[in-house]
C-alpha cells in the first residue's frame, strides 16, 4: 500500500486526521465557552448534587464553600 507521501499528496492522512480532530474540539471547546458567557448552561443542579459529604453519604453543607 502506498503511503500518502508516495502518492503526491504532501501530507500522511494521519496528520490530516489528527489536525481535524484537533479543529472540531476547539471549535466545540469555543462554543462551550460562548454558552456559558451567554448564561445558556445552568451549573446549579451540578453544584447543589457535588461537594464534600458526610460519613453517611449526604453533602456537608455548613453555609459556606469548603475550606
């Protein structure tokens, strides 16, 4: 099989690959970024259902962020 290089085409598909693997998580990262400046994710589930618990499993919560 030959490679991309030996076909003329300058550059190995898997270096193409990599670069449009690269491209679409930026661009996903980029628009995760602009929803979030524009209040379209709602963290408040996530922050009320995470932090630190008790040794029976329920969430310590003693009015304030953890130390």
């Amino acid at each position: 099989m030959r490679s991309a290089t030996d076909a003329g085409l300058g550059i190995p598909h898997q270096a193409v690959r990599l670069a449009m693997d690269d491209a679409v998580k930026r661009h996903l990262r980029q628009e995760g970024f602009d929803a979030m400046d524009a209040d379209d994710f709602d963290f408040s589930e996530i922050i009320e259902s995470t932090g630190p618990r008790n040794a029976d499993g329920t969430l310590k919560r003693d009015g304030g962020w953890a130390a």
